[in-house]
C-alpha cells in the first residue's frame, strides 16, 4: 500500500464516528509522528513502549479496517526504522500477537485477513531468534 493511501485509511478512523477510534488513530498518528503526549519515545510505568501497547491494542478492534490499517503501519514500521522495529518484535512475542496470528496463518479461511497474518508473522519472526524459537 502506498503512503497516500495509508494516510487516507488513517484519516479515515480519525472520522469514522467512534470517539475511542478516533482517539485511537490520533494518538497512533502523534506517535509515528513524534512529539506530543503520543510521543513513541514515551514510557510507561511496566518500561515499555506506548507505541507498541497502542498497535497491539488496535489490532483487537472488530472493524476489519482498522486491523489492515495496524499491519501497513508495523510493515513502514520495518521498512522505516530498524529500531523501533525490534521493539515491535519484543512486543509481538511478549503480548502473545505472535503466536495469535499465526493461528489465523494457518486456519482462517482464504482471505485478506489471513494473509495480513501471514505477513507479520514473518515481519516478526524474520531473523529475530525468541520469535523463531517459538515456532515449529
């Protein structure tokens, strides 16, 4: 997916009508962004990374659009940012996404939706060593 159509997909939550959507969406924006109280580089209590607990959270979400939305993100994530993309892995095995995903790889029927779970699946999984350990 291209750039314009990603910020075209995320404009879109920010007015889809649901206010935790649209909260949602803008504290995602703030923190690929950077700045402001969305600020990627901000820590929580536990130590871990907003950005991670607000991609993992909306990945939970029951609009089909908004989970297709969370996956082009982490895939610029990767492409983007070697670092912010080893936290993304961390965070994918730590929270169980990994192993969830997977499940969908594997048994969802035919779909777009399998093969979003396809793809991070191996965005995680690819050369990092906890990941890999997990799977067959």
């Amino acid at each position: 997916m291209s750039f314009p159509a990603a910020v075209g997909r995320i404009m879109g939550l920010l007015r889809n009508g649901s206010e935790g959507v649209a909260t949602e969406a803008a504290g995602l924006v703030a923190a690929l962004i950077g700045g402001g109280p969305g600020d990627a580089n901000v820590m929580d209590s536990k130590g871990d990374c907003w950005l991670k607990c607000r991609l993992f959270a909306l990945f939970g979400h029951l609009a089909e659009s908004v989970r297709e939305t969370v996956a082009v993100i982490m895939r610029s994530i990767a492409e983007e940012d070697a670092i912010a993309v080893e936290s993304v892995r961390e965070a994918s095995v730590h929270d169980g996404a990994l192993l969830r995903h997977l499940l969908h790889a594997f048994f969802l029927p035919a779909g777009e939706r399998r093969e979003v779970s396809r793809q991070l699946v191996a965005l995680w999984a690819d050369s990092y060593q906890p990941a890999l350990e997990l799977l067959p």
